[in-house]
C-alpha cells in the first residue's frame, strides 16, 4: 500500500515538472478573461510565443557541448594537425634533397676556405 501512495506522489511530481504548456487557445482565452479584445488578446499570445521561442533558441546555444560534438570538434582539430604535416611521399623528398645538398655545401665551404687561405 505505501509503495503504491509513493509511486503516486513521484508520478504526480513528475507530472508537475512536465507541466503541459497552454494552448495558444487557451492563452487567448486567458487574456480575452482578463478584459482584452479578441485582436489584442492574439497579439499578446504571439508576443509570449515569439519571446518563449527566442529564449529556448538562445539557450540552447550556451547549452554544454554534447560528447558527440565534442568528438567531432577534436578529430576536426586533429585532422587539421596532420594535414598540415608533410606526408611520407614529402618527408622521403626532404630527406634526399638535404642528402643531396649538404655535400654540395661543404665542398662550397671547403672551396671558399681554401681560396681565402691560399690568397
């Protein structure tokens, strides 16, 4: 009996945390009570929409990124990292260009050193 009145109360709880928003009738009917005219009573309804919908909108832009995005965000950034590296086709033509070069350099070096030594 009691687990029953506890599952009541939590599903009454829960059923107030989900309250159901009002119709846009039934919004107009609210304002229309209150001593609005049909016309006004409609524009003031689309004004609580308007300012309801600009509120979830932007809410949902400040809202913490979801693990998916996350994800996405850092295999974005990782994908940028290794297009910017040389590739191994690249890294093989550094290598043998620098082998080709470096010896080329110090006979230069050598040449200079030893015409500025024999002057």
């Amino acid at each position: 009996m009691d687990m029953e009145k506890q599952e009541r109360r939590q599903s009454d709880a829960g059923a107030a945390a989900r309250k159901k928003l009002p119709s846009p009738r039934e919004m107009v009917a609210h304002y229309e009570s209150k001593g609005m005219q049909p016309h006004e009573a409609s524009l003031k309804v689309i004004d609580d929409l308007q300012n309801l919908l600009f509120k979830v909108v932007t809410t949902n832009k400040n809202a913490p990124a979801t693990k998916e995005q996350e994800l996405e965000r850092t295999l974005g950034r990782l994908e940028s990292k290794l297009d910017s590296k040389p590739g191994f086709p690249q890294t093989l033509a550094i290598g043998f260009l620098s082998g080709a070069i470096f010896p080329q350099l110090a006979n230069i070096f050598n040449n200079a050193r030893l015409s500025s030594s024999s002057s």
